[in-house]
C-alpha cells in the first residue's frame, strides 16, 4: 500500500504549521501528514487547492501542480500532463476551485498519480461534501 492511502492523505500533502480538520496529530509519518479517514485527506486536497487560488493566486493546473509537487522532487510536467489528461481540463484553463464537476475529478486525478491507482470516487465525494459544508 502507497504512503499516501496508508496515512489517508491520498494528495501526500506534507507536514507544516498548518492544522487540517480530520488530521491525525501528531502523525506518525516523520513528513507527512495523516488524516482520520480517506475523506479528510480529501478535504485536505481541496482546501490546500482552494488556497493556492485565494492566497497565492495561482488559477491553473499548471500553476498548481508545479506547487504542489515542485520540480526539485517531482517529474512536475509529467504530473501536469497525467493530471491533465485525466481530467480533460488543458493545463493553462482556469479552473474553478469552487465546482465539484471540476474539483473533484481534479483530486481524483492527484491522487491516481501520487498513489499509482484509482481513487474511490465515494471517497473523493465525501470529502468535497467535508468541504462545501
């Protein structure tokens, strides 16, 4: 089983001073963070995209994703393309970070490629549901 479905956090979103809803603290993954359930980490996935948009103004995939998974530890323009491709949303269209037609496919798309399989949609769902409410 990948790091990221063994902690719940199917983004493998890193430890920082930043509290999550649902987390598990302290993880016990020395980097990364872990969440109470597959939902959370989703939750998790959103908000931190949500925030890219809002705090750092990044509007894109592409944007994105060359924050999230930096080319220093990452194949960043493979990520980009993966998720791109699965999602069918060009890397330099704007997205929405507040529509679960786009929101959700796009986490289900982050996790596909951090975990090296499908994520399970009612997890995804759960977790926009977490989100939104």
């Amino acid at each position: 089983m990948s790091r990221g479905l063994r902690n719940c956090n199917p983004g493998n979103i890193r430890l920082s001073g930043v509290r999550y809803k649902g987390e598990v603290r302290p993880s016990r993954d020395p980097e990364f963070r872990q969440f109470e359930t597959m939902a959370w980490g989703y939750r998790a996935i959103f908000v931190l995209l949500d925030t890219y948009r809002l705090r750092h103004g990044l509007r894109t995939i592409a944007e994105m994703i060359a924050r999230w998974a930096p080319p220093s530890e990452n194949r960043t323009q493979s990520y980009i393309r993966a998720v791109c491709e699965r999602t069918g949303i060009g890397p330099a269209e704007p997205i929405d970070t507040r529509s679960a037609a786009t929101m959700i496919p796009l986490a289900a798309a982050i996790s596909r490629v951090e975990n090296g399989r499908d994520a399970e949609m009612r997890d995804v769902e759960q977790g926009w549901a977490l989100f939104v409410g």
